[in-house]
C-alpha cells in the first residue's frame, strides 16, 4: 500500500515540477524517487497486510512483481529525456502517464478485491491508449492509439462482464471469499463462465493467439519507447495478474481449463514464430516475437501452486532483453520513417557496443546460452514435464529453434550488411540503459536462483 501511494504522489509531484518550471530536474528526480519506491517495495518482501478492507493485499507475489515493474519503469522514464526532446507536448505529461501507468501495474498485481482489478487495469490501459497515439502528427501513431483503444476497450467489457457473472454467483467481489466459495461441490454455471471471459480480456492485454491481431499495427505504429513498454512492462502486468486471478479463483483445478491453456499457448508460440519470420519491419517482428513469448508464459499456468518463481524469472529474462533491444531501435531509427531492418545494415562497424548489445539481447529471447532467456525457458520446461505435459515442451523447443532465424536475420544484417550512411553520435543515456539491462540479463542467467528462490 505505501508503494502505491508513494507512485501516485510521484506521479503528482512530476506534473508539480512543470508548473514551477523545472523541466530539466523531472527526469532524474523521478528516477531517484523510483529508486526509494524500489528501496520501500523491496522492504515488504516479508509482510502479508491488506489494507482498506481487503482491496489491497500486499504479499511476497506483489512485492516482487512491484519491484520488476518499477525497475523496468526507471529504464523506461532514463530513455524519455532524449526521445521526447523534439515532441509536442511538455515531456512532463509523459513522465507523469508513465508514473500513473505503474500505479495501475502495481494495484493489477496487488488486488485483493475485483473491483480493485478492473481499476489497475483501467489505469493502466488508459495511459497506453494515450501514448499509443502521443504522436499527434503521425498518422501511424494516430491509426495505432485508435486501433489499439477500441480494441482494448471491448476487451475490458469482456472483462467487466466477467466480473459481473462471478459477483452474481458468489455475491462478492473480495477474491478470499470468492476463492472459498469456490471449493463447494455445486457452482452456479455463470461462476465458470466469468472465469473465462475474465481471462479472454487478459489474454488480449498479453496477446495471445487468438487475440494478438491488434499486436503488429499498434506496435508499428506507436512511438518507439511506448512500443517498448508494451512488449515489456504491459506484457508482462498482464500475465502476472492473469497468474494471480486464477491462482485465487483455484482456476487450475480444472483439466478442461488446463488444456485450453495448452492449446493457447501451442497456438501463441507457433503463429508468433511463423508470422515473425516473414517480417522487415523490426518492430512488428518484436510484435510476433511477444505473442511467442506469451505463449511461453502461458506454460506456468498449467501448475499455478508452483511456478510463481518461473514466471517471474521468465518475466525479468525476457523484459531486460526487450528493453536493451529497443535501446538500440531508439538509437538506430531517430529520425526515420521506419524501423526495417535495412536500417540496421552494417551497425556491428559503426556502433560495434550497440550490435553487440543487440545481439545478446535477441540471443537471450531465442534461448541460446549463458544469458538469462536459455534458464528461463529451461526451468519453464522442466516444470511443465513434471505436470505431464511433454508435447507441449517439445512444441516449444521446436518453437525456440523456429526463432533463431528471425532473430539471426537481424543479427546477419548488422554484421554482413554495408551501413547505409553515417550515424551521428549517440546519447549517453542510450549506451546506459542498453549496458545495465544486458549485464543484469547476463547475471540472472548466471545466478537464476537469485530471483527464483524469491518466491519458491
């Protein structure tokens, strides 16, 4: 509850800094007040509190999801300085959405109540709206915020309704005494019907086959760092609250359910990987790349009691990877009309640190070693063979040997391609990022234990 708090009031006080005229002051003073957020979340691993009537339960889940998403939010706020140094409007308004945006994240994961749920995802989802669209003079950008938009919120009446037909069959919306209300023999019909219509509006947020076809154009057309923070952040809020609402509503009881879940997510890494291999446009590539990811994620639901650890351990594997690679798109495609991978020829001669970075980064989502993806996947795998499910691993490392050659054709273009042209200088805010996300990628897969012991 205090780390909530504490983010709205720093998203407050970043509006507060424009009206007394300290633009230069907004970005670091957010990062080091995220960095005290961090500090207070990290102090709660602990604690098991609910606060305001059990509408914010704080926990050990919520404390460390909370800890990833504000850690992946500094990376996020450090790279706005340079990227909206040329927009329109005040780079206050996105520094504040971005606060807000987390505020949303935090309460998705920290909900004890489902009115709380549908709140953080308001919250969240409106912000994403905004800087879908945040480009005002770019028609992508407005075709992309639109698109996305109407699309959302007819995923968040799917979910609404959901919620009505389970507080209709339970009479609550706390999810403790949904959660034992549940374990009684008879169930009105409505209560599994809820169920799945709750998780058909979060497997649109995650983009999961067969609802990712909003996917590609909004992340083609909406600006670079946004299109970054939903292939990281609103990726992965969307499967860790997915995770915790079925884990509360004893979801995984159900084999039926069970294996809708496989079939998503055989579906997810397989359309992802095949779509994403006929890409040019790198950014709509990284679009597929995420609905194959999810399908990967999806995998932890098939064993809800124990692979909260996993999911978290993917879930920072693959976003540190996300956010070093859109470091170098931010630095390769300023000031381009595109982001195809003909713009990426010959970078491993004119910026040898940036396609190094890039390419541990791709590396790391394909699975390849010493990086924290190939650990990732490989935990992933060996609990999903303990809950009986050997077909679907081996779909999935048919699905990650798939990747490698998207991933490789980008890797190619930056190495055996001549550049294009000069590239000027690059910021040192970019090399930043881009370094301390691939170091930290790299030291979780050399001490996964680090993160998976937080919540074994």
């Amino acid at each position: 509850m205090n780390t909530l708090i504490a983010i709205i009031g720093l998203g407050v006080l970043c509006l507060l800094f424009e009206i007394f005229n300290l633009r230069k002051a907004i970005v670091p003073i957010t990062i080091l007040g995220l960095l005290g957020v961090l500090g207070l979340t990290i102090s709660e691993f602990n604690s098991t509190e609910s606060y305001y009537n059990n509408m914010i339960v704080v926990s050990k889940f919520s404390s460390t999801f909370s800890s990833l998403f504000i850690v992946l939010t500094i990376f996020l706020v450090a790279l706005g300085h340079n990227f909206y140094e040329n927009h329109q409007s005040k780079i206050s308004d996105y520094i504040a959405i971005k606060i807000f945006l987390l505020a949303g994240a935090v309460a998705m994961v920290s909900f004890g109540n489902l009115a709380m749920f549908f709140l953080g995802i308001e919250v969240l989802s409106i912000a994403l709206y905004i800087l879908a669209a945040s480009d005002r003079m770019n028609l992508k950008s407005n075709e992309a915020g639109m698109k996305y938009f109407l699309m959302g919120s007819f995923a968040s009446g799917i979910i609404l309704f959901g919620i009505c037909l389970i507080y209709g069959a339970m009479g609550s919306f706390d999810v403790t005494e949904i959660s034992e209300l549940s374990q009684s023999a008879e169930l009105p019909v409505w209560f599994p019907i809820g169920i799945v219509l709750v998780t058909i509006g979060l497997l649109f947020k995650v983009a999961a086959v067969p609802f990712h076809f909003w996917a590609p154009d909004v992340y083609e057309g909406s600006p670079a760092l946004t299109t970054a923070l939903m292939s990281t952040l609103a990726k992965v809020v969307a499967m860790a609250t997915l995770y915790k609402l079925l884990s509360v509503m004893n979801a995984d009881v159900s084999e039926s359910f069970k294996m809708v879940v496989v079939i998503i997510s055989m579906a997810s890494m397989t359309v992802g990987n095949i779509m994403a291999l006929r890409q040019t446009n790198v950014k709509r590539m990284l679009a597929f790349s995420g609905v194959s990811h999810a399908g990967f994620m999806l995998m932890t639901l098939l064993s809800l009691s124990t692979s909260a650890g996993s999911l978290l351990y993917y879930a920072s594997a693959y976003s540190l990877s996300g956010i070093a690679a859109f470091c170098v798109i931010l630095y390769v495609c300023k000031n381009r009309d595109n982001e195809d991978v003909v713009n990426f020829h010959g970078l491993g001669k004119t910026n040898p640190l940036l396609a190094a970075i890039l390419t541990a980064a791709l590396l790391s989502m394909a699975g390849i070693p010493i990086f924290a993806g190939f650990f990732a996947k490989l935990v992933l795998f060996n609990q999903t063979i303990q809950a009986g499910y050997l077909a679907l691993v081996i779909v999935a490392v048919v699905n990650s040997i798939i990747s490698v050659g998207y991933y490789f054709k980008l890797i190619l273009a930056m190495y055996t391609k001549e550049p294009n042209e000069e590239r000027k200088g690059t910021p040192v805010i970019i090399y930043a990022v881009a370094v301390i996300a691939i170091v930290l990628n790299i030291a979780l897969g050399l001490y996964p234990s680090f993160v998976l012991d937080l919540l074994a």
